[in-house]
C-alpha cells in the first residue's frame, strides 16, 4: 500500500524513510490538529528506550508549507549507533534506520531509471536539420534545403516525452560528473551513465556553423501514448540547429568537465572531451552566434534559456578564461540559471569574487519553515529546491540545514509523508509516473524522482488536462493553500521525471553520503 494513514489520527510522524548517517543532524517533524506540547517521544531499540523527550512549544502551521494547525520537531541527533530504530509518540510509530551508507541503493535506482530514458529512436542516425525561420526569438523552425541529416541517436529522452534537449543532456552529465568529482567512492557506477551522455553531446558540433540544440519537436505531443520503437516519427524527427551561446556554453561545460574527470580513466576520451569543449566554446564566442535558441510550441515554450553569461561563464571557468566572465548572483538554481555552478567553480579556483557572489545567492536559500525548504511552489518545485540544496551545500562546504532538509524532504519528511522517489525498498514511496514507456510496458518507474508539490493555483489551471485526475484523495488534508501533491500518472506537472532531477538528485546523495573509500573497492566501471 503507498499510504499507512490512520483517518481518525490527528498526529502524524514525518521522518526520512531512506535513514540517516551516524553523525549528521537527525530532525522528525510532527504535525498535529491540536495542541499536544508536553506529550512524550520515546527512540526504542529492541524494545528499549534509548532516547526520550518532551515536546516544546508548539509551532503554528502557516496553511503554505504545513496544512496542519501545529507541527514540532523530535531532534535525536545524538543517536549516532547504526541500527534500527522505533520512534512513537502519540500511539504512533515510525520505523528509524541509521546506517554508514543509507543512499548508494538509491543512487543505483535513480541511474536504473537514467537507462530507461536512453533513445531508442533508431532513426535519430538521420535527424533532418532544421534551423531558425526568421529571428531566433519567434521560436520558428524550418527544414534546410537542400535536405540534409545528422546522426544524433544516443542521448536521453528528457523526461515524459521523447524530445532530446541539448540543454537538459548537459545539464544532467554536468551534474553526474560534478557528483563523481564531489565524492569518488560513492556510485562509481555514475560514471558509465556520465560517458553515454557525454558522447551523444560530442555529436552535438559536427561542423564549424552546425550546432544541435534539440531533436525532435512539439509534433512529439500529438502522437498519444506509444514505445520509442514503435513512433510513427522515427526516422522523420528534426535536429534543430543554431549557433546559440547557452546551449554550446553547458555543453562545453560539460565536456570539459567529463575531460578532467576522465583523465585517469579513459586518457583517449578524455581527451576527445576537451578537444571538442574548446572547439565548441570557441565557436560560440564568435560574434555571428546568437544568446540563445528554442523551439516555440502550441502551448509552451520548449525550454527558453534567454541569457547566456552564466553557460559561458561556466565553460570558460573550465577553459581558463574565468576571468572574462562574472556571472551574477541568481534567484533559484534550475536548468536555465547555472551562475552558482560557475561561481562555485571559479571560487574552487580562488577567485574571492565568485565566491562572494555564490555565498549571497544561496543565504536567499535560508528560510525558516517546518522542512527547512529553500524556496516557494511553482512547476518542478522539488528539482528546483535540490538545487538549491546543492548548490548551499557546497558553498559552505558542509551538511547545511537547507541542505539537509531538502534530502530528508525526497525521502518522506514531508507534509504527505510519501518518499518522492520510487522505490520498494521505501515503506512509503511514490508509485506513478507520467511517462509513457512505463505506462505502456507496466513497469514499475524505479528510481523516478517527482517533480514534488505543485503550485496550487497553478495545478489548478491546468488540472483539467488530466485524464483521470482524481478530485479527493487521501493525500489532501496534507496539501495547503500555496501547494498540492498527487501520486497520479496522468499529473504531468507533478509526476513528471526529468535527467536534469535525476542529475540533481545523483548530486544531492553525492554530497551526503561518507567520502570514505569502502573495504573493497572495485576497479573502474567498463563503461558501454
């Protein structure tokens, strides 16, 4: 069963399902309809009480980030031995784990879920080249004559449709690799998932005017649901092309990155990588290229990065012109802004501007509400507040309290108690996901991360685009006035997995777990 609630219970226990290591801080939020300050929290291993406690003053839920009239915290931080545990309070009971390594299994699931999204379109070998129809910012495109094509298979589908996107593939190897360089020993594995990614980003520049920012396009919506191999566009889908900055900048970027990380790995590709980074960033930096490029859909705009200082900023931090660029402090930490991922590169380097500019974007980071999360609700809330985790982690080099919270926040510390991740081997984890292959073939989306809480008046605009969206659930008396949550597969504004989340969340677990070499460390991964 996803959900254990008790519909006469007016209290709630919300804990990390993943479990927690021996020496990090170790919060349990309470949410409660009524006032229950004094009542006793007892922390029982086999049967015996190792820690107990009181209550505090109750705090007043705000009907934004906590529905319930009160909430408090359990703090058992000083539970450092690894076991199992039994929190109650209340006549309610959740399950605590403490382990030396609570989140390689879910790395390993999150990757299972990155190989479920790798192309099976065959005819992407021959993608149709199509360029920009008049100026790039009316998002118009149009086939070249005479025809020419492209091989651009490989790549990842982005998220629960089949469109490749340049921008989003480098968003996803940058974040793999800066996961593997963050924490070596943890998931090596990455690694073979960084190499399939970065060799479809070397097909992205195969001449010195052609660069491919994204193939496939808003015909990929009105196919309905089917398998990649059985896509009546297979073999017909375009590569559009444009000499955009902010495309050609991430994905130097990441190129060069993938060259210094596989230099004691595989020196052939790496050197490949920096070869074409520089090439790329070079080509980018000449004055006929252009911001930036995208495709303009009956709909929706298909990822509209308008500036392109903070890609550039970042392929240069890696090239040796850091200088050239000072990428400014930005609000939020998504696919479009990657200035704290340049600023923290160029402060590594020693640049005490770039680390200034880092630490004023992530102290906007620091807000005081029950899970200690970084931002408001809006579309991909839990990708965005990820990166906001990231990014405030390592500016401070440590296990920050937005940093922790937005990881206790995946694993289930939250208002409807459901892990955002999908997994078995959580007792309370989501089980839906909007996206075809797993509607179709009936498997279960393992290792999926949600996009998380949605806007409510947002979801409410669109929810009518649903097709069976379910009007009560269980989950509502958790969702709030700023924010709701379903676990439906047809809610593709929540339940809808993106590489860039995937990639985020690979970095998230990265930074959390030991930096310590395991007892048996096995050689590197053969990568495919």
């Amino acid at each position: 069963m996803l959900l254990s609630l008790n519909a006469h219970s007016a209290v709630w226990l919300r804990i990390n399902q993943a479990g927690y290591t021996p020496d990090r801080a170790k919060i349990a939020v309470v949410l409660s309809d009524s006032n229950i300050t004094g009542q006793i929290w007892e922390l029982k291993s086999g049967g015996k009480t190792v820690l107990s406690g009181k209550l505090g003053v109750a705090k007043k839920g705000d009907n934004y980030y906590v529905a319930q009239p009160f909430y408090y915290t359990i703090d058992f931080t000083s539970a450092k031995t690894i076991g199992t545990y039994t929190l109650e309070l209340s006549g309610e009971s959740e399950q605590i784990r403490i382990s030396a390594d609570p989140y390689s299994l879910f790395a390993k699931q999150a990757l299972a879920h990155l190989k479920a999204m790798r192309s099976r379109h065959s005819g992407d070998s021959a993608a149709i080249v199509h360029t920009a129809k008049g100026a790039w910012q009316a998002g118009a495109w149009q086939e070249v004559a005479p025809r020419r094509t492209v091989d651009m298979s490989g790549g990842h589908y982005d998220a629960g449709d089949y469109i490749k996107f340049t921008l989003n593939e480098a968003y996803l190897a940058w974040h793999i690799l800066a996961a593997y360089q963050e924490n070596p020993y943890f998931a090596p594995e990455m690694l073979d998932e960084a190499k399939y990614s970065l060799d479809y980003l070397l097909k992205t520049f195969p001449d010195e005017n052609t660069f491919i920012i994204q193939v496939g396009d808003a015909n990929d919506h009105k196919q309905g649901w089917r398998l990649p191999e059985n896509d009546a566009l297979n073999g017909k889908r375009p590569a559009l092309c444009a000499i955009s900055r902010a495309h050609m900048g991430s994905t130097a970027a990441a190129l060069a990155l993938g060259s210094q990380v596989f230099q004691k790995i595989d020196s052939s590709a790496a050197t490949l990588y920096a070869s074409k980074a520089k090439a790329i960033y070079e080509r980018a930096k000449k004055n006929d290229a252009q911001p930036s490029a995208f495709e303009r859909g009956p709909t929706n705009d298909f990822y509209f990065d308008q500036t392109d200082d903070d890609n550039m900023a970042l392929a240069a931090a890696y090239l040796g012109e850091g200088s050239k660029y000072a990428p400014v402090p930005g609000y939020w930490v998504s696919w479009s802004e990657w200035n704290s991922f340049a600023n923290h590169v160029l402060a590594e380097q020693g640049n005490e501007a770039a680390k200034n500019r880092l630490l004023f974007e992530v102290s906007r980071y620091e807000k005081d509400n029950a899970w200690n999360a970084p931002g408001d609700y809006t579309w991909g809330t839990l990708h965005r507040w990820i990166g906001m985790a990231n990014a405030h982690s390592r500016a401070h080099k440590d296990l920050t309290a937005p940093f922790l919270g937005v990881l206790d926040y995946v694993f289930g510390r939250n208002n409807w108690g459901v892990a955002m991740v999908a997994s078995h081997n959580l007792p309370n984890s989501i089980r839906n996901i909007y996206n075809g292959i797993y509607r179709l073939t009936g498997n279960f989306p393992l290792g999926a991360l949600s996009e998380g809480p949605g806007d409510r008046a947002m979801h409410n605009d669109i929810k009518k685009y649903f097709e069976s969206f379910m009007a009560h659930t269980p989950l509502d008396k958790f969702s709030t006035a700023g924010a709701v949550f379903y676990d439906s597969a047809d809610d593709f504004m929540i339940q809808e997995a993106t590489i860039g989340g995937q990639g985020d969340f690979l970095l998230m677990l990265s930074i959390a777990s030991p930096k310590t070499k395991p007892k048996a460390m096995s050689r590197s991964p053969a990568f495919r």
